[in-house]
C-alpha cells in the first residue's frame, strides 16, 4: 500500500517537472517580432514641392505714360489733299505731285508774285500757341538761288507775314496788312542775313518761343532773329515765288516741343 502510495506520488510530481518546463522560456527573450515580405511589384512615388504663394496682384491695373500729342500739320504734296491753288491763275501756273509743289511763270514780264494758301485746322493755332514751329524746303532751278518762301498768319491775299529768300542771297522777314508792307517791328526789305544762302536748296525755318519769333536758314538763326510776336491777322499757311519755277517740299507746321 505504502509502495503504491510512492508511485503515485512520483509520477504526479514528474507530470509536473514536464509540464512546467514545456510553458517555460528563458529569462530576458521577448516574443519574437513578426517579418512581412515585401512586394517585389515597386510602386514609383514622385514627390513635388508646393509653390510658396506669391504676392497677390494688385486689382489696380497700370496705365503706361501717355506721350505728349503734338498737332501737326503736313503738307506732303503727294495728293492735293489740302486744296492748294492748282492749274493757271493770273501769271502763274501751280502744280502738286510727287511730292512737290511746283510754281512756274506763264507771264516772264509780270513783277507780281505767286500766291498759294490754305486754312490750318483748329487745333493749331498759331496765336494761342505759345510754341510752334513751320518748316519748309524751298527749290530752283539748277544753280540758282530760290525765289520765294513762306507765308503765315495769313487772313487772305493781304494780310498775312513773310519769309522769303531772293535770286541774290538776301533774306526779307516782313508783316503786310491791307496790301502794305510794315516795318514796326519785322525789317520788311531784303537783307543780308549773315548765315549762307545755298543754290538750288534752301530750308526756311519759323519757331516761336513764347514772345519772340525766330527765323533760320538751313538750321542757322538769321543775324536780326528773334523777332518779337504780335498777333497774327489770321491762320493760313501758305506759299509765294518770283522765280520763272520754283518748287516746295516738306511743309510741316508743328505745335508744342
């Protein structure tokens, strides 16, 4: 009985020693971590930086500086365009076309001179306008000095002023009213005008500067300019000759600087 008993009492405790030594695991060994395969089909990733957002645009839109509008007046003689005197009148007959304006004397005996005009529009204004400048190439006949020039201010056949040059290299700067001549403050007669006076070509040049009126020749001031202004008898523009032919190019009336 008592050796049963032992039996017994071994094998229990055996049970035991197995059981508990299957459960153990051996001090300072976690549980192991678990290992996840990865796929071999890579997927590309592109990563992109966001733009930092720049200043916001103003709402106001900018106006560029407007330039300054000169009215100008342009008489190309390409087209009769603005109404010059064409065909025979009196002694002369006058002829527009590639760019010229020719005069040429149909009576060789005659001692009047040629008269060719026209009204400048309305926004220029040679007595309002405190700056202007007329411009004008005067031509001959080959080796001869031109006979003739520019007309402003002109009311009619009458009234009117004058920048003319003569067959001799003299220069005349004159205002004429009801038909006369007036020396008051512009000399009237032909002068000598101290710059040179150029065969076959010359420019004549009209500016004026608040209260004087400056003539040139060629880009050169006469010797008795400036002049000083007086309200003009009106604001025609226009042409005169004695030559047997003279020709007119590139006339240009220009208001402002």
């Amino acid at each position: 009985m008592n050796e049963l008993f032992m039996r017994l009492f071994l094998l229990i405790g055996l049970s035991a020693l197995l059981l508990k030594t299957s459960f153990a695991q051996p001090v300072g060994q976690g549980p192991k971590p678990m290992v996840y395969s990865a796929s071999s089909a890579w997927q590309k990733v592109i990563l992109r930086s966001t733009p930092e957002p720049g200043p916001r645009r103003s709402s106001t839109t900018s106006t560029a500086p407007s330039t300054t509008f000169r009215p100008a007046f342009t008489g190309d003689f390409v087209t009769n365009r603005n109404h010059w005197r064409a065909g025979n009148f009196g002694d002369y007959h006058y002829q527009i076309g590639v760019g010229s304006y020719s005069v040429r004397k149909r009576n060789v005996r005659t001692s009047k001179a040629s008269f060719s005009s026209v009204a400048l529009p309305q926004e220029i204004n040679l007595n309002r306008a405190e700056v202007f400048t007329i411009k004008l190439d005067v031509l001959a006949d080959s080796g001869q000095v031109p006979t003739g020039g520019l007309l402003f201010g002109i009311k009619d056949s009458l009234n009117f002023c004058a920048f003319t040059t003569n067959s001799r290299g003299e220069v005349s700067i004159k205002r004429v009213a009801n038909g006369e001549t007036f020396t008051d403050y512009m000399p009237g007669e032909f002068f000598r005008p101290g710059v040179p006076i150029d065969k076959n070509r010359n420019r004549l040049m009209v500016k004026r500067r608040g209260e004087y009126l400056y003539f040139f020749i060629n880009e050169q001031e006469v010797r008795s300019s400036p002049y000083p202004f007086r309200m003009l008898s009106g604001n025609g523009i226009g042409l005169t000759s004695s030559g047997y032919w003279t020709s007119f190019q590139k006339l240009t009336v220009t208001v402002g600087l």
